[in-house]
C-alpha cells in the first residue's frame, strides 16, 4: 500500500495494549529502583494509562495481572476505567508466585496443586466476565531444571486437561492467547517453550484458543517473523507481547534493540491479514531505571512507526520482482519501506486527530510527573524483581 491516505487511515484504527504492570516500581533480582510518583493501586495504574492514551491517542486498552491487580470489585474498575476513556484488556493469569508452585502450577506432578491452578485459571475468567474484556493471558512457569525430574510427556498430557477445562469455561466472545517461552525459571525443560507446541494445545482445543507471541522469548537468531507468518496462515496468531531484548527475556521497549526485526514483524501481520483486532498489539516490558509513562509512550510510538513501514511497502512493485526472480529489487523494495522517515507522517496523523504531533514532550509539558510525584508516596511493586 502505498496511498499515504490510505496509510494514514489504517494507522487511524490501530490500538496497542499497554501493561499496568509497566507502571509499577519494577528491577532485575539484583534491585527494584523505586521511582517517585509510581501508582499506588490498580486505579493510579489505570491514571497513568489514561495519560498514555491521551497524547496518544491508540493505547485505549489496559492489560491486568492477577493477583498484581487484585481488587473487590472488577466492574467498579471497569467503570472507573472507561471514566477516564480506557477499557480494561487482557486478563494475564499468574500461578507462578505461590510456593506451591515450586514444581510446577498445571504441570504439577500433585493434582491438588493442578486443581488450584486451574481454580486461579478459572477466578480469570470470572474476571473477565466482569471487566468485559476479551482475553485471557496465559504463561506458565512450569518446567524442570533437571533431566529425569518429571516425565516430559506426561506433564504435556496434565497441561492438555487444564487447558481444556479453562477453554470450556470461556464465553462465546472469550479467547484464550496461549504464551510460549523457551526458557526461564526452568532451565532444562519449559512446558510450553515455543511457538509449535502452543500451536499443537491451541489446534486441540479449538477455535477460542491462539497463541501469543512475546518477542521476547526467543532464542538468539530466530526468526519470528516466520513464525508470524506461518500463524497467521493458520487462524491462530492471537496476538503479541511487544518488548525487546539483547540477551535473553530483557523486556525493554519495543523496537530499541532492534527496529528492524519489529518492521519485518508487522510487515507479515500486514501481508498475512491481521492488521485486524484479531491479532492483539499488547506491550509486555518493565521500565526498571527509566521514566515509565514516557517510555510506554515512546514504545506505542515504536510500534506505530515499523506498522507505518509496514504499510508503505509497495506491495505490487514486491510481488513483481519477486515474480521476476529479483532478488535485489524485491529486497529494495523492502528497504525502501523500511528507509522511509515516517515520523512526519505520524506528527501530521495526530494532529489531525487534535493531538500533539510529539506526545512525549506533550507528556513532559503536562506537569503530570510532578504531580503525581507529589500526591503518591509509597508506589506499588509491579510484582517483578527482588
Ligand atoms: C513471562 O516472561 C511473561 O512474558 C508473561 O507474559 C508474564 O505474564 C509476563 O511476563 C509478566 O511480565
Ligand atoms: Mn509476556
Ligand atoms: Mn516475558
């Protein structure tokens, strides 16, 4: 597509889901570093978000960690979220921080320790039925650190039997994003360590289950583009994680390690038909010594400018020279998509939707850090770190 026009209306639709544990106090197991004005609770997370969105314009949708964001009453967070122009997004589930799960939460060899993963699983859904929102957001801990610890097979076979419960408890509108990583806390074997056995549980289980990508959670080198694009083809990308890394699952802003592998990522979605509300665009990073709000501005921007490229690939003068056999046209073509500049194109979009062309200086003038800074004292853990 390369109708500026048309460019700038696709970016129009686009929405990126942001963390509310990217607003909390986070750090490595070395040291939280805490930062003034960080959310106290659920509803300052919700503050903040809103913030996002508002020199923004496209992160209209907040993800929930349970029990990071425990609350008595999810409808009253739904409310007060859609007051300040937000909804709440993906339940992410966690059964990975209760010493019960020091074998595993799904995988357990102990079925009382897979029956109350499976209530927490089930306690999720509950929540999204309350919250409204579509999604539930599932990573599992689980693995061993030893060859012979637990017997491979029959830990997949456990995980089959909770995945299958949680996937009958879903609503007609539900969904199920299965999440893989390859390593970490186990170190000998994850239970869901990549993208071909999270395809296997979600073909399985039908219709309401996807996988997740979290661009993270790869092996140096891989190439996840092609993994985007051979979920696509079969029905079952259900969205990403967005984050980068230099080392192993760093979870910095997206598009800073490397821009260019974000570019090759939406270009599929783009070329494969998920530029959809299908396919969920979520952040899952932490900001451990930068400013929080403008680094989750900075990598909503991120997103919006390889989707930019993305859309400006000149998609008929590609499949000519791919056509021809050209190899050096056709990786020109792409280049050129990619060489584009288009933060002018993102400047004017906003400004026609009334706001500021540069939402991070926006967020500076906003007085909005000082603010908070001065009201909140104490700001909450996001749940990572030591
Ligand atoms: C695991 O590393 C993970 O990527 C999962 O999505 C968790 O829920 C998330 O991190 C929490 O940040
Ligand atoms: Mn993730
Ligand atoms: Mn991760």
């Amino acid at each position: 597509m390369t109708d500026v026009a048309a460019v700038k209306a696709a970016l129009k639709t686009q929405a990126i889901e942001t963390p509310s544990w990217a607003y909390g106090n986070s750090g490595t197991r070395f040291k939280v570093f805490t930062q003034p004005g960080v959310p106290r609770s659920p509803r300052e997370k919700l503050d903040d978000a809103a913030k996002v969105h508002e020199f923004t314009g496209a992160a209209p949708t907040v993800a929930l960690h349970i029990p990071w964001d425990r609350v008595d009453d999810y409808a009253a967070l739904a409310r007060y979220a859609e007051e300040r122009g937000l909804r709440l997004g993906a339940i992410n589930s966690n059964t990975f921080q209760d010493d019960d799960y020091r074998l595993g939460s799904v995988c357990h060899p102990d079925a009382a320790v897979r029956r109350k993963a499976v209530a927490h699983l089930l306690e999720c859904v509950d929540i999204m039925d309350a919250t409204g929102s579509r999604d539930l957001k599932l990573w599992f801990a689980d693995g061993t650190n030893y060859p012979g610890q637990d017997d491979i097979r029959a830990r997949q076979d456990r995980l089959a039997e909770a995945l299958a419960t949680v996937h009958e408890r879903l609503g007609d509108d539900q969904r199920m994003l299965l999440e893989y990583k390859f390593f970490e806390p186990a170190f000998y074997a994850t239970d869901v360590p990549d993208w071909g056995t999270a395809y296997a549980h979600c073909l399985k289980l039908g219709d309401k289950a996807r996988v997740v990508v979290d661009t993270g959670h790869h092996a140096p080198g891989t190439n996840i583009e092609f993994i985007v694009a051979t979920l696509l083809r079969e029905g079952k990308l259900g969205g990403f994680d967005f984050n980068s890394r230099f080392y192993a699952d760093d979870d910095l802003m997206v598009g800073a390690a490397d821009p260019f592998q974000l570019f090759r990522i939406m270009y599929e979605v783009v070329r494969g038909g998920g530029f959809t509300p299908d396919v969920a665009f979520m952040l899952d990073q932490c900001h451990n010594i930068e400013a929080k709000i403008p680094a989750i501005i900075r990598s909503v921007m991120n997103v919006q400018e390889a989707t930019a490229k993305a859309l400006l690939v000149d998609r008929a003068a590609l499949a000519s020279a791919q056509a021809a056999g050209d190899v050096l046209a056709a990786n020109a073509v792409l280049m050129d998509a990619y060489d584009t500049d288009v933060r002018p194109l993102l400047a004017e979009l906003r400004e026609e939707q009334g706001l500021d062309g540069d939402p991070v200086a926006a967020y500076h003038r906003s007085g909005w850090a000082a603010k908070t800074a001065g009201e909140r004292v104490g700001g909450a853990q996001a749940g990572w770190g030591a």
